[in-house]
C-alpha cells in the first residue's frame, strides 16, 4: 500500500480528475525507474553476494557504480529538459502546464541505483535492522509525509513527498548498513 499511497491519497483527497494528471507526471519517472532497477538488479546480485562488507564492495566495484551513477545523473538531467516534450507529445498539450511538476517527480531517478544497489545488499546480507527500519520506520514516514504535504500542496505536494521519501529511503538505507556492519558487527 505504501508503494502506492501517493496514488491513492491524491484520488481520494485530490479527485479522480488529479489522479489523472498525476498518473501523466509521474509515468514516465516510475517507467524509467522500473527499467534502471531491472537493469540494475542484473548486476548488483554478483556485486552483493559474498563475504564482502558494503564499503569492501562499493571500493572493489568502484568503478562500474561510478559509471552507472553518472550516467544515471545524465540521463536524469537530459530527462528532466525533455519531460514536458514528450508528456506534450504522448499524452496531449492539456498537460503542458504540469511539466514542471513531471521535471521534479524525475529528480530521484539518479537515486534508482544506490537504492537497488542497498535494498538488494540489505535482502542479500539479511540486514535484519536494515530491513526493519524499509519496512516499518520508512513506510508509515511515507504515509504521514504524503498525507501532510498533499492535503497542503495537492500534486505539488504528492510530487515533493514523493522525492523526499526516496532520499529518506536511501537514509534508511544507508544508516542500517553502517549499523549493522559498524554498531553490531564489529568486534566490541
């Protein structure tokens, strides 16, 4: 439900009309993501297997990441100039007013590859506190987030807490990999 919980809060606070335009904002954002993590995940299991903590494998693949994050910031910003073209080309030019908010929904797609880089690490490495704090902690922050900034901003909202609860993921992320390995892990 969370995957989907700025969906359903802008039907239901928004209307079915803002549903609409938001399904345009954000559909090509979600395809592309969608395309980046099967890709992504073609790699990341061989990278993520094995006995090597997370900045042993971040520093041995250094170089593949590096590749797969920069490109990833071009092709980001090369889609974020593009965006409203194409919404205005697939969709029609009723939606050329909501071009800016599809440039901001597309913001996080650089993210696609650190977060599916760390959610496959984490489910490879059973980081049980990791995977508690995705699972609980992050989800009901989404909700409460999504809930606030729609009923105050409606799609712009819906589009900012969208992107804030990407990077609040990678956060989690982040601070349940150096947790477990560092806090837990480590020798006392």
């Amino acid at each position: 439900v969370s995957e989907q919980i700025d969906k359903i809060l802008v039907g239901i606070l928004l209307g079915p009309a803002q549903l609409a335009v938001y399904a345009v904002v954000s559909f090509f954002g979600v395809r592309i993501k969608e395309v980046i993590r099967s890709f992504t995940s073609m790699l990341v299991p061989k990278m993520t297997t094995g006995k090597y903590l997370f900045h042993e494998i971040l520093f041995l693949h250094k170089k593949t990441i590096l590749v797969l994050f920069i490109g990833m910031g071009v092709f980001s910003l090369g889609f974020y100039f593009f965006v409203d073209f194409v919404n205005v080309l697939m969709f029609s030019w009723l939606y050329q007013d909501y071009g800016y908010l599809s440039q901001w929904y597309v913001c996080t797609i650089v993210l696609s590859v650190p977060l599916t880089f760390m959610g496959y690490y984490v489910s490879a490495k059973q980081n049980k506190y990791a995977i508690t704090l995705s699972n609980t902690f992050f989800h009901i922050i989404r909700i409460i987030l999504s809930i606030v900034l729609i009923s105050l901003y409606g799609l712009l909202g819906a589009v900012v807490a969208y992107n804030v609860s990407m990077i609040l993921l990678l956060f989690v992320y982040a601070w349940g990999i150096y947790y477990e390995e560092r806090v837990i892990s480590s020798p006392q």
